[in-house]
C-alpha cells in the first residue's frame, strides 16, 4: 500500500483552510444581510452618524469671518 505524499497531504490541509475562509465569508455576509434587513424593517433609512445634522447652508462662527 503506498504512503500518502506530504504534497497531497499539504494540499489536503489548504483546501480545508479555504473551505473553512469560505464559510466564515458567507457568515459574514449573511451577517451584513440580516442587519441591512433589520434596519429597513425599523424604518430607519439615515445613518445614525449623521441623523442629528441639518441639511442645508451652515451657519458661520464669528472666528471664521
């Protein structure tokens, strides 16, 4: 019975290691999914980061004139 090549035996190990990458991805992104989803769900279309700013001309600072 022949012995198994430390190549294929390599080869084996980076395939499972991209297997194990891929899944990880696709929770990932599932993950992004699910939370885009939740926040159309909650009606909130603004990003909470910029939700207080007023559109439009900003006042000027007495410094800046």
């Amino acid at each position: 019975m022949a012995k198994k090549t430390n190549y294929s035996f390599q080869k084996n190990e980076r395939e499972k290691l991209r297997q194990k990458k891929k899944q990880e991805k696709q929770g990932r992104k599932q993950d992004a999914k699910d939370r885009k989803a939740a926040i159309k769900e909650s009606g909130e279309d603004i990003d909470p980061d910029i939700a207080h700013l007023d559109p439009g001309p900003q006042t000027r600072n007495e410094s800046e004139e």
